[in-house]
C-alpha cells in the first residue's frame, strides 16, 4: 500500500498504482503515489497525519478517480513519480509535430500556386495590351519580349493571334488553361499565317480600302522546255541567250504589258538543284504557267513543279510549248499529265492549256488572255495604303550598289527613304530600280517587282519585308532573328547529330570512318548560293571502309575575298567554289601563297561533278610517286628477333631494297614504308622481279594479311 490520507487525518495505506498517482482520503488527506502490484486494490485506511481539510479534487484525466468513478483505466506500464515522467506522459498523449503527414499540404500549395499561374486565353486575337492585362504584365515588357525572345515586331494595338499569345504567355511563366480534349497533336505545328512564322503580326485590311492588282505569275517546268524563251517573246528580250550553258540558274522577276493590263511574271529554274527556288515562286504567285515541252513530255522537274502549285494551292495554266516542232505530240504531253491528276480543258477538266510556240511567238496573246482570265475569276485585291510588306526573291552583291535584292511588294506601298527589316537584316531604301536594270522608282505597290538598294548585309530568298519605325528598332529585330536562328540551328544540329549517331550504330557504320571534305562556296546570287550548298550538302560517298561527306564553311553572295581565302587556309584540302564570281587580287594572291585552290564554274552541275570526283579521290586517294613494281602477299612468316615477313610473289615489274613501298588492302592505303630486307630462299638480295617469290620485311610494319598489295614507286621531283 502507499501512502494515503487516513480516514481520521492520520497517514494510512492508501491506494496507490503503478504510474505513481495521487489518492486522496475522504477527510481531505494527501498521499503519495506508490506501487502496488494490485490494480483494482481498495483504498487502505492507515494511520497517519491527520489534516482535517476538505478532500480536494482529483484534476481529469490524471491517475485514477476515486471510488466514485467506476470506469476502469488503461494499463501503463511506465514507471515513473517525477516531474519528468509527467510530461512525458503528456506530451506522448499529444503526440509529436515531427511525425505529422505533410503530403496533402503541400499539394495543396501547389495546386494553389498553379492556378494563380493559369490564365485562360480567348481562341480569337486579342490586341497586345490585351494580352498584357491577361498575363499580369506591362504592354512594354510583351512587346520587348516578342522582339527579343519571338523575333516578331509588334505594336499595342495590332491584333495577336492564339498561338502568338500562348508562346508570350508560356515565356513568362504562365500556364495556359483549357481542356486537355480541346489539345491536339497538330495543334503543335505553327500556322504559316502565324505572326512566329512571319515575323510580323499581320494587320486585316479594310474592304473599301482594298483595289484591284496585277496578278503574278510563276513560269514552272523541266529545264530546257522553253520557260525563259518564253518569257523572251513576252517581254521583246533575248534573256536566254546570255545565260551559261543555255539554261535558268536564278530566280527573276519581270512586269509587262498586256492590252493595256499589267502582269507580273517570275522566272524559276528547271534544274533539280534549285527545288527550293521554285517552291519559293510557286509560294509567292497567284498564277503557275506549266512550261511542257510537246517533244519531250513531262519529266522529272514537271512533276515537281506540279507538286509545288499543287502545295501552295495556285491555280495551273498548261502552256505546251514546241509545238513547231516535226516531233511536237501536244496530245501525248496532256494524256501524260492526267497521271499527276491535271486534266485539261481538251479532256473534260477544268485546267486552262495553250498550245503554243515560244521561238516562233504561236499562241502566245493567247496564253496571255487565258492569265488576264483566271486573275479576273480570282478577283485580286491588295491594300496600297499602309506600310509596305513583301518578299525577297533573289539577293546579290553588285560593284558600287552593294547589296541588291530583287523583291516582290505583296501589301501597301514601298518608298525610297522606309526603314525596313527582312529577315535577320535591315536596311534603309536608298534607291528603287524597275527589274530592266535602269528606270528609277519613287516607289512600288502591290505586286510590283523591284530592285531594293540599301541593305546592312545579305538576306536570304524568301525572307519577308516589313517597314519599321525606326532604324534601331529595325535594328534591334534584325539582331534578335539573327540569335534566335542561331539558338535554332545550334538545336536542330544537336537533334540531327543524336539521330545520325544512332543510325550510324544500328546500321553498322559507326564502324567505318567517317572523313569529311570542306568546300567554300560564293555564288553571284544568294538563291544560287543556297542551291549549290543543298546539293553538296546531300553528297555522300562510302565503300566497306570509309564514308566521304561535304561540309560547306561558307555559303554567301558576292565575290571571292581574303576572308574566304583565311577560313579555308584553316581546314587543310579545302577547295574554293566560284559560282560566276570572280576572286579579287588581293584574294587570288592569298590563296597562291596558302596554296588554297579556287575553282570557278558557270553551270550548276559542272561544279557538283567537279565536287563528286573530288570525294572519290578523298575515298579512294590516287597513290603518289610513279609505279615501278608490285608483290602480293601469300603467307606471313614470324622470324624470331626480325618480326614478321612477307611471304610474297612479284606479280608486277621490279622491287628493290630499300625502295619506298605502299601496303595495300582493297582500295585502302594501309601504311607506307620502306623495304628493310629482302630474301630469296635463304640469301639478302638487292631486287626481284616479276614472277620471283621472296620474303619482304618493311620498316616499322609487320601488320601483313594473305593478299596485301606491297607496291613500289619512285617519289616524283617537283
């Protein structure tokens, strides 16, 4: 028994339990907790000091009730009688915070900051400053974001389209809401009309303020099918006759007269090099006469040009051409195009043709009335009025003009003294010249072709114009294009190296060696650059051993210069490509002394043959010195403290000792060395002949196969 408060106010044996509690007496007597091995034992009454005090209240929830409270307790085994126990005790009945499950609550932050991020964006444009309400964000700070990170110039009240708004709000951290159902995978692809893919957010015009236009038209077709003769009659020129090897290597742009009415015609090439010029051509037109040669039917670059008006959703006008011709089958060349779905008139389809003769000038108005009629069904309209947008066509580098772009006004009004962008160039119009090369412009309208002077550098074809509102805006854009094509070209040369490098492993070639040939290229125009640059580029040549691939350094318009000569002194075997430019002296006299050879070319498909047996050679190099003799090897002989010899047989003129020698295997030069020694049965000999057998041991090689080639040459005097 512990102590316990005595009935009469001594001490007695009171209650005690194991967690050391309080009892109190029923006439007010304290006690002490003790321990007792009984439970459920009784109060005890002990003799004692006596209080006579009333008995005070056990507090809730600590120890055991008195008698009044029947309910029985839970067992704690824990023993313990101090102030430390106590709070053990209660704070166990607590619990700890260190344990508590944190999961939910910090999802639920989440979710929360998540929503504050979300914003929802309307399917139609909104004006940039809306869009800047949207996103929580100054119309300024939207505007320097769609120059800097979009490349796309912008203004607050000009509309910007969905995909436009997604990416702004994207780049400063917003989330765009919506269901994941509406979200498709072609959803991803930017739309051509989009202001990222223009660089310029595009204004609707105002229906009264639109007026009619001349149409373009595109000249499409095989090469030497008669596209620039045709043009030749039309515009009372002799293009053709001026143009290397008799064929178009360069887009152009002409305007001429018709009964009064203006059309504007563009002149693409028909070799397969230049597919990119004639997308560019069929892109930008309204109208694409098919150029078919009635004595040659449809060919290669027929079908292609078909695919291209087909993509870029022009009308086609089949102009069969030649028809004076003894051999002219005009009916075989429309029977042969209904097998890429054109069906013409003459068959039941809806396809405008004139049979017609360029040299001689037969049918030709009729042709061009055939034009007047499908532009008047179209009902072409443009907005003269505001700032001046189009396209860059072709691009060069004239003396004393600089930089000359032929370019096509698609959209208001060009003038000398605007301030414009292309691309990742900019400029101010200097001057203005018709495409004759010599009448002075004020300024330009819709579908109007000209020759725009004032550009800082070069542009690409197919780069769009758009006027700007100040040089250091147009500046500014032109910088940020140039880093933004370059963070792209940086990302698309990474993605292209992961893929070759996992087709190289898969199909076996990682194990062949990869040897790369550089070539610069400077051609008169920039289309002519490009195409030239794409076809080597697609050059490619292997056998069991290597692979020969074309790596272009530079690829631009205009002259050769020292520059040019410096890059290519860098890489060793590089080769200069002229494409009808010419080198200046102070360039030809660099490349003399850096033994840098220039080759110079007029015809497009000279200078890719020149480039293909220059690979050969690379893959398969012509050995040096003159030959005087061969031996093939019939076994490999291990001598202890002479290495391994040659078993061989002189298959080929005379091998001396210590002659130069090549080792062959294949095609492949393996080594080149020197004979060391040279036996015949068992005594050193100076030479063998044709038909002698011999053991060959060479200078630092002993990696000899059964039938190796070990040639023998004399090094040539230079």
């Amino acid at each position: 028994g512990g102590r316990g408060g005595g009935r009469g106010g001594g001490r007695g044996g009171g209650r005690g339990d194991f967690a050391g509690g309080r009892g109190a007496s029923d006439s007010g007597g304290r006690g002490g907790g003790g321990v007792d091995v009984s439970v459920n034992s009784d109060r005890g009454d002990g003799a004692g000091r006596g209080r006579d005090r009333p008995a005070r209240k056990k507090p809730a929830g600590r120890g055991r009730g008195d008698g009044d409270n029947p309910r029985r307790q839970r067992v704690n085994l824990r023993l313990g009688t101090g102030k430390k126990g106590r709070q053990a005790q209660r704070s166990q009945k607590r619990g700890s915070l260190r344990r508590r499950n944190r999961t939910a609550e910090k999802e639920a932050k989440e979710e929360a900051a998540m929503e504050r991020r979300t914003v929802s964006l309307p399917d139609n444009p909104i004006t940039v400053s809306e869009l800047a309400e949207v996103i929580d964000q100054t119309p300024v700070s939207v505007i320097k974001f769609l120059m800097t990170n979009l490349g796309v110039m912008a203004s607050m009240t000009q509309m910007v389209d969905n995909p436009t708004c997604v990416a702004v709000a994207e780049g400063f951290g917003k989330i765009v809401g919506g269901d994941d159902e509406d979200w498709d995978d072609e959803d991803d692809e930017i739309d051509e009309d989009s202001a990222l893919s223009v660089g310029f957010i595009v204004d609707e015009d105002d229906p009264e303020d639109l007026q009619p236009r001349p149409p373009v038209v595109t000249i499409m077709g095989h090469v030497d099918h008669g596209k620039t003769t045709l043009l030749d009659y039309i515009r009372k020129s002799n293009v053709a006759a001026g143009e290397a090897g008799g064929i178009t290597q360069a887009i152009d742009a002409y305007q001429v007269k018709h009964n009064g009415q203006t059309i504007s015609f563009i002149d693409t090439p028909g070799h397969a090099a230049f597919t990119d010029m004639r997308e560019r051509g069929a892109n930008i037109t309204d109208i694409v006469v098919l150029v078919v040669a009635a004595d040659d039917s449809v060919m290669q670059q027929t079908a292609d040009s078909i695919a291209c008006a087909r993509q870029a959703g022009v009308p086609l006008i089949v102009a069969v051409n030649k028809c004076d011709l003894e051999t002219a089958d005009p009916n075989r060349v429309k029977s042969d195009l209904t097998q890429y779905d054109v069906l013409t008139e003459d068959l039941g389809g809806d396809i405008l043709t004139a049979d017609i003769s360029a040299k001689a000038g037969t049918n030709i108005d009729e042709l061009l009335d055939k034009i007047m009629l499908q532009a008047e069904v179209q009902d072409l309209k443009a907005n003269p009025y505001p700032d001046a947008q189009g396209v860059v066509i072709e691009a060069r580098v004239e003396q004393g003009l600089g930089t000359v772009a032929t370019s096509l006004i698609q959209r208001g009004t060009l003038r000398v003294g605007d301030i414009f962008v292309a691309g990742s160039t900019s400029g101010k119009v200097k001057a203005l010249i018709a495409t004759d090369g010599k009448t002075r412009m004020e300024e330009a309208g819709p579908s109007t072709p000209v020759n725009i002077v004032g550009w800082n550098g070069v542009p690409s074809a197919g780069d769009l114009i758009v006027v700007a509102e100040d040089e250091k805006t147009a500046r500014e854009l032109a910088i940020s294009r140039e880093r933004i094509q370059r963070e792209r070209a940086g990302d698309r040369y990474q993605v292209d190296l992961m893929q070759s490098i996992t087709q190289n492993i898969f199909s076996g070639e990682a194990m062949k060696e990869r040897r790369e040939m550089c070539v610069v290229v400077k051609a008169d125009v920039q289309g002519s650059a490009e195409a030239l640059t794409r076809s080597l580029s697609e050059l490619k040549l292997e056998d069991d051993e290597a692979i020969v691939t074309i790596k272009v350094l530079i690829s631009e318009a205009g002259e050769v210069s020292k520059s040019d000569i410096a890059v290519a002194s860098v890489t060793q075997d590089t080769t200069v490509l002229a494409f009808n430019v010419a080198a200046n002296f102070a360039a030809q006299e660099d490349a003399r002394m850096a033994n840098v050879p220039i080759e110079y070319f007029s015809i497009i498909y000279d200078a890719i043959e020149s480039v293909e047996s220059r690979m050969q050679e690379v893959l398969s190099p012509t050995p040096e010195g003159e030959y005087v003799g061969a031996a093939l090897v019939q076994e490999v002989f291990n001598i202890g403290g002479t290495g391994n010899i040659a078993g061989s047989r002189c298959t080929d003129g005379i091998i001396k000792k210590g002659s130069n020698v090549r080792i062959m295997r294949g095609d492949k030069i393996l080594a080149e060395s020197r004979v060391r020694t040279l036996r015949s049965f068992k005594s050193e000999v100076d030479s063998i002949t044709e038909g002698d057998e011999c053991g060959v041991g060479l200078i630092d090689f002993e990696d000899f196969e059964p039938g190796d080639v070990i040639e023998s040459y004399v090094e040539a005097k230079k």
